[in-house]
C-alpha cells in the first residue's frame, strides 16, 4: 500500500478535526448551560447561541458524514477487538454528529421555539406538540452522554495508539507519515 492510500486526505483530515473541535466545544457549552450556570438573560443569549452552532454542526457535520462515507474509511492498523471497537465508535460519533443537531432542531422547533443562526436568519418556532419535543428531548439527551463516552473512547484509543503503540494511526488523521 502506497503512503497516500495510508493518510486521509486533506478534506477529510479538515472535516475531522474541524467538526470534531465543534462537537466538543458544543458538548462542554451544553453541559456549562444547561447544567451549571444560573436563569438569567446571559442563559437565553447562550442557548441561542448553542442553538447557532447546532445549526453550523449540522451543515458541517453533514458536509463531513457525507464525505467520509464516500471516501470510506482505511484499513484498520490492528484486528480483533480493537478493531472492532474502533468502528463501533467511529460509526457512532459519525450517527451522533447528525442526530445531536437534528434533535435539538426537534426539541427547539416542537417546543414552540425558534432557532437563529448567529443574527443571520431565524427558522420560525413551530406548533407545541409534546410527544415530539419530547422526543427531541431524550434524543439529545441520550445522544449527549453517548457522545462523551464515544469522544473519550476515541481520546484515549488515539492516546494509546501514540503511547503505547506508538503505530502510525495518529499520524493519518494528522497528513504526516
């Protein structure tokens, strides 16, 4: 196998780590949001703007989702269970980068609620309907704690893979082989 068939490409080696610093960002606003910092006006420019990177996510992360399923992925360094695991984990933070965005558009539109994008454009709040917000609601929810799970995993997997391993997995999702 040549080298460049060993490395992502650019684009790819772009929409990993440019979605991926989105996806984390998001995950510690969420959490810093909605779990610690106090009701107040500071809170609703916030969640707007949770809501604006929702959106840019779910652009990029489609853009991103897209790609890599058409590249495809290579193959694995390893076999057995590492393997195994590896693409259970790229397959969810892939599902998740759709699904978090999508059911917080869920949760924001069926709870009566618009979303802006940064100041730009505004999609208009939908008709209250419970079951659906809540849906949304859980989805988020659901997909939040497994999204930190599925990151820390892929953190620690890079980590040993550069630590322990000391293979060159790092080294095709950073171009330098």
């Amino acid at each position: 196998m040549s080298l460049s068939a060993q490395v992502y490409d650019r684009v790819s080696r772009i929409n990993h780590w440019g979605v991926a610093l989105l996806m984390i960002a998001m995950l510690i606003m969420g959490i810093y949001v909605f779990k610690i910092m106090p009701d107040g006006p500071d809170k609703g420019a916030m969640v707007g703007l949770h809501k604006s990177f929702g959106l840019l996510i779910l652009m990029l992360g489609s853009w991103r989702v897209a790609w890599r399923l058409r590249q495809g992925f290579l193959p694995s360094l390893h076999g057995g269970w590492q393997a195994r695991l590896a693409h259970l984990i790229h397959w969810l933070l892939l599902v998740g980068i759709v699904v978090m965005p999508v059911s917080g558009l869920l949760m924001s539109y069926f709870g009566g609620r618009e979303t802006g994008f940064f100041g730009l454009f505004t999609f208009p709040a939908g008709p209250k309907i419970g079951l659906l917000n809540e849906i949304g609601h859980i989805a988020h929810g659901l997909f939040a704690m497994l999204m930190i799970a599925a990151v820390l995993l892929h953190v620690l997997g890079a980590v040993k893979h550069a630590l322990m391993d000391r293979d060159s997995t790092m080294a095709r999702m950073t171009g330098r082989i």
